[in-house]
C-alpha cells in the first residue's frame, strides 16, 4: 500500500554516511547505556518531515549488538488516522509473515504461532488480535463476549503486555514513526 510505499522509499532513499548528525546519535546511544543498565528510557524526535529523523533512528539500530535487544516497529500515517490501532495491525502482519493472498485460516495459524514464538500466549490474544485484523476466529480461538470497548481495552492491554514482557527478557527498542497521525 501507500505507507509500504512510503516505508521502502524512506529506506532506500540514501545509504551515504549520517553527517552533522553526532550529538543526536551521542545522546541516543547514551540512553540506549541507560536501557542496558535496566533504565527505561523515552525519547522523542521531533521535527518537520524530511530533516533525518528515521535516518537517525536506523543509524543508532545499525549501531547496536544484534540478536542483543528486541526491535518493535510501527509505523503511522496519515491514510489510516482514524484506526487507532493501524500501527499494531501492520506490526502484526509483518510479524506474522501474512502472505496477501493466502486463506483467513492460514493467518490465523501463523497468528497464533506468532504469540507462541514470543511467549505471550494469552488466551483471549488470537482472537482478539483476529477481529482487529478482520480474520474470522473460530474453533478453539473462539473470542470472548466483549463490547467494543471492552475489546479495545483488552487489545491495548495485551500490546502493553507484550512489550513488558518482551523488555523482562531482553532490552527492547520501540519506534514509533510518524506518531502525529
């Protein structure tokens, strides 16, 4: 879609060195120490549009240990404003390997094997996380009775979960892009 669009052409838009850029990355990697010492950290880049920003995010990413630290990404915009939950629906599609084309019932597998891998196999996760990406869930995913509300409560509630319990394993960086949207 557009947004895919948009991610790829931010990302392959230059892979020359970051420069006048040093401070920034000192205080990011100076945070980043802090995390790794058991210190949360948030840390918000603002600016307008096109000044660097994901540049100097996937700098400070290429700078760190892999396989040392957990990478949650999402991304917003400005085509889906009005579904909250866009960001964890796409992160949920990449994290799952969703093929476009391939059956409701092979999502919901790869789903639920999605929330196995990561060791937070709540109950209600399927078919929770199911509806909010319009899978039908059935069988032993079968979702609870909840109002709209309720289950947007819960979705909220098994995000945070998700990443509390991912941040108890290992140091986890959460990017958030594009977040005024």
């Amino acid at each position: 879609g557009r947004d895919e669009d948009r991610s790829a052409a931010r990302r392959g838009r230059s892979n020359a060195p970051l420069v006048g850029r040093d401070s920034e990355l000192a205080l990011l990697e100076e945070r980043w120490r802090q995390v790794l010492d058991g210190e949360g950290q948030v840390v918000v880049l603002p600016g307008e549009a096109g000044i660097g920003k994901s540049r100097i995010a996937r700098s400070l990413r290429s700078r760190l240990d892999p396989g040392t630290h957990a990478f949650l990404s999402y991304q917003c915009s400005p085509f889906f404003s009005n579904t909250a939950f866009y960001p964890v629906i796409e992160h949920l599609r990449r994290a799952a390997g969703f093929v476009e084309e391939e059956p409701a019932e092979s999502k919901v597998a790869k789903l639920r094997a999605t929330f196995v891998r990561s060791g937070d196999m709540q109950p209600d996760a399927v078919p929770i996380f199911a509806a909010l990406l319009s899978l039908p869930s059935a069988g032993r995913d079968a979702a609870p009775e909840l109002s709209p509300a309720q289950r947007k409560e819960r979705a909220i509630a098994l995000v945070a979960e998700h990443v509390l319990n991912l941040a108890r394993r290992v140091p986890v960086l959460v990017l958030f892009e594009d977040a005024h949207w």
